[in-house]
C-alpha cells in the first residue's frame, strides 16, 4: 500500500491546531508563556548552567526581552541568581517555582504524547527539530541569513 503523502498546508494546519490547543493553558498561575518557557529551561536544564543568555539563546530572541521575563520571575519569587563565581549569574528555581513546575501546564502535552510509539516519538521529534531549525534560520520578513540560534534546539532538552 502506498505511503499517504500529507501536503505541507495540511501539516501546518494540525501545528496551528495543537498549538491553539496549549497555548490558553501556558495562561495559567498568572504566567505569561514566555515565563512557563524560562521556568522549564532553568528547571530541566542539563550541562551547562542556565543562565539569562542561554535562555535567549535557546528562544532565538534577544537578551532585553528575556532578562525583562528573567526579572519578573526572580520578583515573583520563582527565580534566583546564584553567583558561581564569575562574570555570569546562573539562574535556578527557588521552592515556590519548584512547587509550581509541578502543576506545568506542558504536562498536559506529556500526556498526549504519552500514547506515541517510541518510533513515531523520534520522527515527531527530528521533524519538529527541522521546521524550528527552518523557522529559526529564515524568520517571516528575514533576507534568510541564519540566526545564531539555529542550533539552539538540541533535543530541547528533554
């Protein structure tokens, strides 16, 4: 039987749909998205220390916005710098952002890809890997010079 061939307006139709789907839950505990993303980097950051610059990095945007999203979270007591000894702060989760990483609005696409195989898991996951590498690299409005960030998706860390 012959492969089902998808057309690309149909797969970004059913990115659009998931997404619209998480995205009203990322709204809960009186975050913002991007404060749900800076919490999970800090908290399931693996090798090098989280830091403000690792964040923008990891979110291909620049350093102001994300330091502004990395102040807000230290003020709301889910964040803390902890001074390593040199020119940049590490972040970490203090236990009030601990706690809160429990009730993670993501859990809920946990769940749902919980029923994947494995094999349709590591095709999700080196497909979605691409189309961020893609979006990344030529940005709506961009000439298509690659963003520093391409590389930022590293398995987005489990």
């Amino acid at each position: 039987m012959p492969q089902k061939v998808i057309a690309e307006k149909a797969l970004a139709t059913l990115l659009e749909q998931a997404f619209r789907l998480t995205h009203s839950s990322e709204h809960a505990e009186g975050l913002y998205p991007a404060q749900w993303t800076a919490l999970r980097f800090v908290a399931n950051s693996r090798g090098a220390p989280p830091t403000a610059s690792r964040l923008a990095r990891f979110q291909g945007m620049s350093l102001g916005p994300v330091s502004r999203t990395v102040r807000t979270l230290i003020d709301k007591g889910l964040l803390k710098r902890v001074d390593v000894g040199g020119r940049t702060e590490t972040l970490a989760l203090t236990h009030t952002g601990r706690l809160l990483m429990e009730r993670d609005p993501a859990q809920r696409i946990s769940r749902a890809m919980s029923s994947l195989e494995p094999t349709q898991r590591e095709a999700l996951a080196q497909a979605l890997e691409s189309v961020i590498r893609n979006l990344l690299v030529a940005p709506t409005g961009s000439s298509g010079n690659e963003s520093e960030s391409a590389n930022s998706t590293d398995r987005l860390q489990d």
